[in-house]
C-alpha cells in the first residue's frame, strides 16, 4: 500500500517537495509557510494536485485534544498542529498507511505516543517519549494544563514547563 503523507510546515520549510499524489495537509498549515521559496514550492503542489488540503471531523480533534491532554503536549502544541495531528488519525482509521513529515518534536512526540509514524527532514527524530507538566520555579508545587495563572498561588514565583521522559 502506498504511503499517504501528511505534511506540516516544516517540511516545506525544510525543502520537502512533494512528487506522488498522496500528499495531505490542513488549511492551517498555510499560515504557517512565510518563507517565499517555501511558500512558492508549496502553492506550486497544491496547483499540480500533489497536496491533498482537508478539513478535519470534530471527532478527530477531540481524539487528538484527548492524546495531548494526557501527555501534556497541550501545552506547546498550536491550532494547526494539532489538526495535522487529527488529520493523521483520521487518514489512518480510513485505511491509509500514514506518515507524517515534520521536524517539529512536539509534534513527533505526540505521533509517537500515538503509534503513527513520522520522520523529519532536517532532523533523525526524537528518540524517546517526554510529557510535559507547569512547576513552580520557587515552590516546585505541580499545576494542571488548566491551571489559568502565569504564577504560583503558594508563593508567587512563575511557572516554567518541565520536560518529564517516559518510559515506554
């Protein structure tokens, strides 16, 4: 079967230039691209019909939003990263053998804990799974995602993202 990519920015960025059909991405993506080169190699493939723009079912996001909660990605993930990520998912429970083009780790670490394949352009990948939680920089008290505060309701100190690694 052949493969079907899905393509984030980065890897138009990065110099991917798509020559199959079987090239997806969501609209978002194309505010992403600023770079002139970038952004002409990609409207080229669209125009050529080699990049396939959809949108994404409800359902797919809130399984992505579902993913990302748990790994704490939610917090350094955007709008259009996390409809590409839906958009792999969707790809895939529609019988495609999905991969994903991008040197975003955030992103890889999200397709990691998911089992959908991914590789970079500019990058070999991460190599391990990490998630990510809100510490206090004084106290180190721990906060929830939703936690609405740019600082600690114990002492006042900031909150930083810590990067915690899995083992899986």
């Amino acid at each position: 079967m052949e493969i079907c990519y899905v393509l984030d920015a980065s890897a138009f960025i990065n110099g991917f230039n798509p020559t199959s059909n079987n090239n997806f991405t969501v609209p978002e993506i194309t505010s992403e691209i600023k770079d002139f080169k970038s952004k002409l190699v990609f409207d080229n493939a669209v125009e050529d019909g080699k990049i396939i723009i959809r949108d994404i079912n409800q359902e797919y996001l809130d399984k992505t939003e579902e993913s990302i909660s748990e790994s704490g990605d939610i917090l350094r993930l955007s709008i259009p990263d996390k409809k590409l990520i839906a958009l792999a998912l969707m790809l895939f429970d529609e019988g495609h053998n999905v991969k994903v083009i991008t040197d975003d780790y955030t992103i890889q670490n999200t397709l990691k804990i998911i089992n959908i394949p991914y590789s970079g352009i500019l990058t070999d990948g991460i190599k391990g799974i990490y998630n990510w939680e809100m510490v206090c920089q004084g106290c180190k008290k721990e906060f929830d995602e939703n936690y609405p505060f740019d600082d600690c309701d114990v002492c006042g100190s900031s909150l930083f993202k810590k990067r915690i690694k899995v083992n899986k």
